[in-house]
C-alpha cells in the first residue's frame, strides 16, 4: 500500500476535491476492493485516496454504510438478472427471483470471504438498519410483489410480506451462522411458495 502522499504548497491536499466526485472515488476503490476480496479499511481507503479519514467519513458515512451501499449496488443487478431468468409469474416469479439471487451470492468468492472474515459485521451490514442495503432490498421485493401479485394472500400490507420473504432468503442464506445448518438456496424457493400460496 503506497504511503499517503505530502501535502505541499506544490502539491494541494485532496481533501479540496468536490465532494461528488471524490466519493464517487471511493466507491469505486471500495466496491474494487470488496469484489478482490479485501477487507476495506476505511483509513487505508483515505490513504490511498490522498485524503483524511475525517473527509473519506464525510464522502461515504461509515464503514458500516459504505461496506451497505457496496454490497447493494453488487446485489441489485443480480437481482434484476435473476428476475429476468424467472420463466414464469406469479409466486414462482418471486419464488424463482429470491432462489436465484440466494445461490449467486452462496457461490461469490468475494461473499463467501466478507461472510468468513466479519462474520458478525457482515449480518449487521446486510440484515439490520445500520445501511441502507435491508431497506432497498425489502423494497425492491415490495415492488416484485406488486408486479407479480396483484391480489396478495393473508391481507398483509405488501410491505410486510416482502419482509417476511427477505428474512425467508436471509434466513437460509446465513443460517451457518444463525444455527450452524448448511445454507440452502432450493429451501428459499420452496419457503416462498409456501408462504404466498
């Protein structure tokens, strides 16, 4: 890791960046980092940006919510590609999308390695408030179940029954870690359809 550059008359500090771009910056670092599987450290992040960590702070939030933002932006097109996969509507769209979407993110390396390396941290990130990534996940399945479940059963506001699917992926997805089983994508399918029938 190169040492953070001197700041000099010569040499401006690049904490003078525009705020858009240098957190764009880091982003993108972040997102290279993660998908490398490295752990991102956020005062590494600043040194190699040629920043303090007080302005990386104020660019991307915390880690916690940085480590959210990058997890989503890898988890969203998955999504988008598993739904377009889904042969079907209805229950099995959703059923198939989840199922889909589970088994891609149990076979990446850079997931598997985020899971094994901050375990904890990583159920936080990924199934809790503390980034923005469990409040985008549950409305994009809101929306899933719009589209393919017009008349939605057990009268429930589709807000709560995305979360009900969300925690059935989340659940099977991470339950070496909640319960020690073997994670499972094909139980998710099968959970959903259960839940919606």
């Amino acid at each position: 890791m190169p040492a953070a550059p001197r700041h000099t008359a010569a040499t401006p500090h690049r904490d003078a960046a525009p705020a858009s771009s240098g957190r764009e910056a880091a982003f993108r670092l972040a997102r290279r980092q993660f998908r490398e599987g490295m752990r991102i450290e956020m005062q590494a992040l600043a040194n190699e940006l040629g920043v303090s960590r007080m302005t990386l702070n104020r660019w991307v939030g915390s880690r916690d919510r940085l480590l959210g933002e990058v997890n989503w932006s890898l988890a969203k097109p998955t999504l988008d590609l598993c739904r377009r996969k889904a042969a079907t509507s209805g229950i099995d769209a959703v059923a198939q999308t989840l199922e889909g979407f589970i088994a891609t993110v149990l076979d990446a390396p850079f997931m598997r390695t985020f899971l094994r390396q901050e375990g904890e941290i990583a159920l936080r990130i990924l199934t809790t408030r503390s980034s923005e990534l469990q409040h985008n996940f549950i409305a994009y399945v809101t929306d899933l179940l719009r589209e393919e479940l017009p008349d939605p059963p057990g009268g429930l506001p589709l807000e709560d029954l995305a979360y009900l699917v969300v925690r059935i992926a989340e659940s099977f997805c991470y339950v070496d870690m909640i319960t020690g089983g073997e994670p499972d994508a094909t139980k998710v399918g099968a959970a959903i359809r259960r839940l919606l029938s």
